[in-house]
C-alpha cells in the first residue's frame, strides 16, 4: 500500500478529483488500497459518496477531513487560487504523527505512472 496521499477540494472540483484518483488508482493497480486523505469544504456526503462510487472497488481507502478555510481569510485570491489551495498548509497538523512522508497531488492532475518509488 502507498500512501498517505492527500488532495485538497471543494465541491467545485469534485469532477477533477474524481478523475485524479481514478487515474492514481488506474496507474497504480499493485499498491490497492491507496491510503488517501482528502482535506474538503463545503463538499457534501452526497458527491463524496459519488467520487467513491467512481473508483474501482477496493482501490483506494479515503478518509475525508474537514478543514475550515475561514483560517486563511487574509490569503490573495484569484480565478484560479482559492482559499482551498492553502489547505495544504494544514498537513503536518492533521496527519498522523507516525506518516513520515506525504505525496500531496493537485486535484487537478493524470497520474500517469506507479507511484511506488515516490
């Protein structure tokens, strides 16, 4: 198993990280299950349960971890930086003492090859 990995989304890009992880999960058949940690806001149970229903079974074992972006309210902004893209920030406090290395991916990429080495 490889892991942790953690992305970052809200609702709005729900699709773009149903597609990262089916395309880690795709890419990296040998390492099932994935340990993967998804920091959200305002990302509904609903669309969670979608983006789960989209990988294969047994793939990829998704924990959820709400964060609150209110924290990064005087962080600049634009069309393409939301307050979400600070939410990297907080890996080191919400993951476990013991996860010696994290691998954050975008939610917005391909993984197009085994992970393994990383």
């Amino acid at each position: 198993m490889i892991g942790p990995i953690v992305l970052a989304s809200d609702a709005s890009y729900a699709m773009p990280l149903a597609t990262a992880l089916r395309s880690l999960a795709e890419a990296n058949q040998r390492h099932w299950p994935i340990d993967v940690r998804v920091l959200v806001t305002a990302f509904p149970e609903a669309m969670r349960r979608k983006v789960e229903r989209s990988l294969p079974r047994g793939a990829v074992a998704i924990e959820w971890l709400p964060i609150e972006v209110a924290q990064f309210g005087g962080f600049g902004v634009q069309n393409h930086i939301s307050r979400m893209t600070y939410a990297r920030l907080l890996i080191p406090s919400l993951l476990p003492q013991t996860a010696v290395k994290v691998l954050y991916l975008d939610a917005d990429i391909l993984v197009l090859g085994d992970l393994g080495a990383l």
